[in-house]
C-alpha cells in the first residue's frame, strides 16, 4: 500500500459529477466500470464499491455541502498492485480523518457520541488503504484496493 499519487499514465478514468444526493451511485457505477478488467475479485469488487459510494456521499454532503455547482472530482488509477480511486471535494481545511473519535455504538446509545460518524470508519473497514491530501480547499480521499493473489477467484 503505497499513500502516493498514482502516476498520470496509470490513470483509468476520470470524471466529475454534480455535489447532488444519490450521484454517489453514478460514481459507484462508473468506478466499478474502470475497475473491472484490473483483477479485483467479486467480494474485493463490492467492497471497493462500497467505500467509493460513501466517500463519494461524504464529498457531496460534507465537502461541497450539497451545491451542485461544486463538482466532486473522480480519478481511478492502476497501481502496482491493484486500483487507488481519489475522491475530491473543495470542503479542505477541515477537521482530518485521524483526528476523528472511532465510533464506540455504546457511546453513541448513550448520547455521548453524534450519532454519526461511521462512514470513514466503514471506508477503513472495505479497502486495503485509505488516505487523506488537503490542498487549499482541495480535499481528497484516497482509496487502495490490492488485488488478491487468487486473482479473479471469487471469495465467500
């Protein structure tokens, strides 16, 4: 798991979609289309989806606070290993992901936690690295998926 930029000649696709609520769908949709000639397999696969649909969310609702003039930024690279997807909103500067209390759901019942905040810990959960880059207001999810050594085996 590298925390590099992907070199631009690796780069699969890129696209922008409008900050509205379900375009993280579209992302996922046209994330998984770049992906599947890569080697990921099936469970690798909806696990990738799965992080890049709530990363995608987390831009459009927290980042770009839902203006749809304000694009979210998709970029899909190969990488040595496998695929690195960047999500990038202009909601930089912000609090960062390690500075984040992990969700305790006991803490949460008791109302001593928001009752949110589970999406970057399930980000972590799904994929193999997961960082973060600010650049001014460019704030940017980085997602790492390897693909396993039984490449395109399908896993319960």
């Amino acid at each position: 798991m590298t925390q590099r930029q992907p070199r631009r000649d690796d780069l699969l696709t890129s696209f922008e979609v409008a900050s509205q609520p379900g375009n993280e769908r579209v992302v996922l949709a046209r994330v998984a289309d770049a992906v599947a000639g890569v080697g990921l397999d099936g469970r690798q696969t909806r696990r990738l989806e799965t992080a890049v649909a709530e990363a995608a969310m987390n831009a459009i609702e927290h980042g770009n606070r839902e203006a749809a003039t304000v694009p979210v930024e998709v970029e899909v690279f190969r990488s040595d290993g496998g695929v690195v997807v960047a999500i990038t909103d202009q909601g930089g500067g912000g609090t960062s992901p390690a500075d984040l209390p992990e969700p305790d759901l006991d803490l949460k019942l008791a109302g001593e936690q928001t009752p949110r905040g589970w999406g970057l810990f399930l980000i972590r959960h799904m994929v193999d690295s997961l960082w973060v880059t600010d650049h001014g207001p460019r704030h940017t999810v980085w997602l790492e998926m390897e693909v396993s050594p039984a490449s395109g085996a399908e896993r319960p």
